[in-house]
C-alpha cells in the first residue's frame, strides 16, 4: 500500500514466472490468503530483484528490464547512492559499440561456464529458454581433442551431434567422443567424491587442537587426504596436456570439466612448488573463461591470470636466485 499506483503497475508489468520460483517453493499457497495480485508481486520480486551485499536484495526496474545473455556485455554493481541508499550501475565487460543491446547475466559467473543444457536448465526460474547466441550454436564449454589428428576441436550441438574437426575434416567421430566425454565425466566425479572427503577431514583437523596420539594420527590422514586429492588433479591436467595419441581427451582450453580440472590444478602445482606445470595449468584456465565468455573482464579470467603471474614471477624468482 506504500507504493503508489503508478510504481505497482511498473513492477506488475515486469517478468512473472508462470511457475513458483525455487525461493518460494516452501510456500503453501491454499494455507496463504494471498491474493492474485500478491502472488505476481512476490514472483517478480524473487526473479527480478539484484542482490546487493550478498545478504540484502532490492528491485531495480531499470535492472530488472534488462535482458539476459550467456554471453554478456555488461555487469551489475551496486554503489552507495547517499538519500537515495544504493544505486545500481552496469559495468562494461569489453567494448560495446553505439546502438548494442546491453545485456547482462541472470546466472552466476560459475553458471555461464557450464554446458548449455545446465544454463538452459538454470534459466527455467525466469520462465524462458534462452536462445542467445551461444545457447543455440555449437556448445562451446564442452570441446573434444578429434580422435584423429589430435590437433584441432570437436564440439556438440544441443542434438548431440558433433561438429566435423577442423584440421583434417574427420566426421564421424560423435559415439567416440560422447563415449570419451561421459568417462572423463565419471573421473571427475571420483575426483570430486575425493576433495569433499578432503575438505572435510580439513574441517576436522581445524578442531584438533589437543597433542595426543589420535589427534596426530588424524592431522596425518588429513595431510595424507590433501596429498592424495593433489596428484589426482595433477595427475588428470597432465593427461589433457598429453601428447597427440595419448587417448581421447577433452580440450585442454575447450573444456569445462578442463577448466575445472586446470583451476584446481594450479592451486595443488603452487603450493607444490611446480612452477612451470602451474603456469600451464593456470592459462588453460583462462583461455577457457575468455573464449567461452568473449573475452571478456570476468572475475574467473583475473583470478586465472594472477595465478598465471604470479607462478611466474616465482619461476623466475627462483632461476635468478639459482642463477
């Protein structure tokens, strides 16, 4: 009742949902005495509203009529405002020439990185399916080393079928590939399955405080867990770096199981104190984020090149001191 009639009908008038978004799933709507007005209302506010400090949300219209795209050209920032509390601006991610949509991302970072079937899957809360240019094009997340010449990408499309090779032509490659794929898949899952048992015992080790003998014995199964999740991920970025022959493999840089495979990599090669694999692993990482999302600023593709400089700049920190 706050708001004047005026601003109802400007929310009104924005993206409702047909089905209850995943905020208000819990809500028992023959118990509520909601009204068909009130419900719109409370759709539009979860689906349209932008977080501001990560514990507080607000609508903003000029915000929430922008569209989405998985490959956007602008972010949204929140700033102090003064009177007016906070304000939201976007944020250019690269160039954006005079008459260009402006587009933004209803999907995390971490969300653009995955295949298009899970982003189309993320994006059903908004009631749409996306049809932006990488949603409707080869699948550019999940590129396969061709099982023939080893040196050019495969990639699918929403169908299933994948692309011919680009150096040498080969198309007949899809039950290879998608065989290869889903085995690199259930790796992964293993790997995963391993650095959760890490990260627990990691959690534990955290309360083990006291020094008798079972609170050692369990800092070294905790240490002994790390080190085993450690050559599991270095183990699997050596073999997305192997030499042509060494098995179908997805792209090292084309990736997402990749890219996720290089970001924990890098991690284990730092703190293991090879360099050289560590800047490797690193640039995989951020060729990957800045060919899927256009190159553009993204807080994965800083991360991934500090990273790269940084075991850089150690490398040759350390072939001056040798020196």
């Amino acid at each position: 009742e706050a708001l004047g009639q005026e601003e109802q009908q400007q929310i009104l008038s924005l993206c409702c949902p047909a089905e209850l978004p995943s905020g208000l799933r819990g809500l028992d709507l023959e118990a509520s005495s909601l009204t068909e007005q009130e419900l719109s209302f409370l759709k539009i506010l979860e689906v349209c509203s932008s977080g501001i400090d990560g514990t507080r949300s607000a609508l903003f219209l000029h915000v929430a009529s922008a569209n989405h795209s998985c490959s956007p050209n602008a972010v949204l920032r929140p700033e102090p405002g003064g009177d007016r509390g906070v304000i939201m601006r976007f944020l250019a991610l690269r160039p954006i020439r005079e008459g260009d949509e402006v587009t933004i991302s209803y999907l995390a970072e971490g969300g653009l990185l995955q295949p298009t079937a899970r982003r189309r899957a993320s994006l059903r809360a908004w009631g749409f399916q996306c049809s932006c240019r990488r949603c409707t094009e080869l699948d550019d997340t999940r590129g396969m080393r061709c099982t023939c010449c080893g040196r050019s990408q495969c990639w699918p499309n929403l169908q299933g079928q994948w692309s011919p090779c680009q150096s040498c032509g080969k198309s007949d490659l899809g039950r290879s590939l998608a065989q290869a794929e889903a085995a690199w898949w259930h790796h992964y899952g293993d790997m995963l399955v391993e650095e959760a048992a890490a990260a627990r015992s990691a959690r534990a080790r955290r309360w083990a405080f006291g020094l008798g003998p079972t609170q050692r014995a369990q800092r070294r199964g905790t240490r002994l867990r790390r080190l085993r999740w450690m050559d599991a991920v270095v183990e699997a970025q050596a073999k997305l770096l192997g030499a042509q022959g060494d098995g179908v493999r997805p792209a090292a840089d084309g990736h997402w199981l990749a890219a996720h495979i290089a970001r924990a990599a890098t991690e284990a090669l730092l703190w293991r104190g090879e360099l050289e694999q560590a800047t490797a692993a690193a640039r995989c990482w951020r060729q990957f984020v800045k060919g899927a999302l256009d190159g553009a600023l993204t807080y994965d593709s800083a991360v991934a090149l500090e990273s790269e400089a940084a075991a850089a700049m150690a490398s040759g920190a350390l072939a001056e001191a040798v020196g």
